[in-house]
C-alpha cells in the first residue's frame, strides 16, 4: 500500500535538549506527536492546529527541556520549544486515556499538514464506512535509530484491526478503552497516528462488498506494543501487575474519540474561544 506524502508530513518528532560540556545542545529523539486541525466557525477558512501526542512520552519527559522538531518547506528542522507542564491538556474523565494535547502557532514555512477531524473514526463512521476487523492500519513514527540529520524522516508500519474491544482493557496503567492492532510496535513510535484504510467486505456468502476503496481515516493513537513475561508466555492468562518484556506483535490504539474528547474538554475550548475572540477584531478589518 502507497502512502500518500502527506500523512509523512502529519507528524513531528518529540525530542529532549541535551547540554552537551562544549556548551552546545544536542537533541535527542524519543517519540513522535502528529498535527489535528479544528475549523474556525466564525472565521471561515481559518483553523486552529494542535500537537498530540501519548500522555506517558511527556511524562517521562517531565522537568526535563523538550521541544518537537518538524520540517520546513525550504528545507531543514523546525525546532518548536513548547514546556512539558500545564499547556498540555490531557482526557477530562478518563486518566488512562495515553493522550495529551496543546496548542501550537503554525509558522507558514513549516511543511505540516494537519488531520482534519472528520477523519477520526468514530464508531458511526466505522459503521458507515464498513471499517472494521482485518481492515489494513499504518502508523507514521521515529524509527529513533534512524530519525534523519537535515529533515525529519519518518518511517511507516503497517498491520491490520485485530480487536475492537467493547469492554475496557488494561494498558499498564490501568482500564481504558483501546484498539488493538495486528502490528509490532517500537519505542518511537509512540504518539503516532494509526490509520485504517477501507477495504473490502466479504460475506459468508462468498459475496464482496466493497466501499469507498483505499480512503484512510484516523484510527487512533499508538500508545504502544502489549508485551508479557517470559515466565508466561504460555499461560492462558496473566498477571496484570507482573514484570513484562516480550513484545507479543499486538500494539495498543488510542482511540480517535478518546483524542476528540481530550480536544473539546472544557479548559481547552475556553482557551479556544478567548484566542479566537482575539483574532475577530484583526479579521473584520
């Protein structure tokens, strides 16, 4: 499956600003965050952009110097120094929802386009659009090893929708709703946006359904790979609380709802509607 260039360009990557004894810095790659757009109401043709990324990245992150870098159109990195600590928001009810979101000023020379959220799967639109198990998924992400010198070069993995659990699953830190995808996930992966592509149906009959073939929507966020014990790796179940390690090949998804939900909480749309009460005066003359 080709990726269109723009989903390469939907992401950014998260980055700790190292001190280095020359007195210099360096920067060190550790996750990845992706662009959403909201549409201004009131100033048609105008929107606001956020950063999102996986709410244990900036926690790990937390009293250290970070910053996210993105591409420029003219060429080379964007450095984008945004605090970890109160401009982040994350889910209003759920807190193991692994999301966090903040605002962020577009600069015209940054080569970034934003997901619109009319892409995000909700469950209407899965059942609308007939998305589901065995659907094919990509993940645009760091490969950390390779992050890229003078431009951002993220990599592609690709999987397919394993489970849709109706019921919470535990994700480490405790009982939320996730998706799980067919997919190994690695360490700079995490934040990265998941896309589900339309497929096609097939019936019992031996019939095939298909619908709108090879439109991507946002599946979700990837919180990262479910992984378990050596110890029981043959055991039919196991014990949420015990030491893990081996990567089952199954990765974890933020649903898209969960990130709509943390961009409409109450704080973040108050500070919307006062920045954008700010920009009428400027637009009306």
């Amino acid at each position: 499956m080709r990726v269109v260039d723009d989903f390469l360009k939907s992401v950014g990557f998260v980055a700790e600003v190292i001190s280095l004894d020359s007195g210099r810095e360096d920067l060190d790659h550790v996750a990845t965050g992706f662009f959403v757009s909201l549409p201004i109401a009131e100033l048609p043709g105008k929107s606001l952009h956020h950063f999102v990324t996986a709410k244990h990245v900036l926690e790990g992150l937390a009293g250290r110097s970070c910053c996210f870098l993105v591409n420029k159109k003219q060429g080379g990195v964007a450095v984008i120094r945004q605090p970890i600590g109160s401009i982040w928001w994350t889910h209003p009810t759920d807190v193991h929802a692994d999301v966090a979101v903040t605002l962020v000023a577009m600069d015209s020379s940054y080569d970034i386009v934003s997901i619109g959220t009319d892409l995000f799967l909700t469950p209407e639109l899965m059942a609308e659009r007939h998305i589901g198990i065995g659907d094919e998924v990509f993940m645009v992400g760091l490969f950390s090893y390779a992050p890229g010198r003078s431009r951002n070069m993220p990599i592609v993995r690709y999987g397919t929708i394993a489970m849709l659990p109706e019921d919470d699953i535990y994700v480490g830190s405790g009982f939320t709703k996730a998706n799980l995808i067919e997919a190994r996930s690695i360490g700079g992966i995490s934040g990265s946006p998941v896309f589900a592509r339309e497929t096609v149906y097939l019936g019992l009959d031996g019939g095939v359904f298909m619908h709108g073939v090879g439109r991507h929507y946002l599946l979700g966020l990837m919180h990262g790979h479910w992984d378990i014990s050596e110890s029981e790796m043959n055991r039919p179940n196991f014990s949420s609380g015990s030491a893990r390690g081996v990567n089952m090949g199954i990765g974890v998804v933020v649903p898209a709802v969960k990130i709509l939900e943390t961009l409409n909480s109450p704080s973040l749309l108050a500070i919307r509607q006062r920045f954008i009460a700010s920009l009428r005066p400027t637009a009306d003359q």
